[in-house]
C-alpha cells in the first residue's frame, strides 16, 4: 500500500478494511514519524525548526486520531 501515490484513495481503503490491518498500518506509519520527530526535536533544533517539527509532531497525533474516528464510522 503506497499512501503517497496520486491515485490513491484514503476513505476507499480505510470503508474497505474490515479487520483494520490498514488503519494499523496507517497508524504505525504515524507513529514511526511522531517518534523520529521527537527524537529530533530532542536533539536540539533552532527554535523556528523546532516550532515546524512540533506542528508536524501534533498533526500526527491528530491525524492518528482522525483514522480512527473516520474508520470506525461505518462499523456502528
């Protein structure tokens, strides 16, 4: 699954994932990033390049959110 290519459509495949191993997937791919931001972040980063990385830190853990929320829709 290549969520970056164009055609790709994100609601398809997440009505389509019965037993949510996308979802996972999706969410572990988020994960890995929000990780690899912080330990960035940890490292130091001038206070612009750290605002950015935060950002981009907090919409993964929006973003997680929002899969869930938009996966579990069609199940209730």
């Amino acid at each position: 699954m290549d969520i970056m290519a164009e055609k790709f459509d994100l609601a398809a495949a997440l009505k389509a994932d019965e037993d949510g191993s996308t979802l996972r997937s999706l969410k572990d791919s988020l994960a890995a990033l929000q990780a690899r931001l912080r330990r960035t972040m940890d490292k130091g980063l001038p206070q612009k390049d750290f605002d950015v990385a935060n950002n981009l830190h907090r919409a993964c853990i929006i973003s997680q959110d929002l899969l869930e929320q938009f996966w579990s829709q069609p199940r209730k």
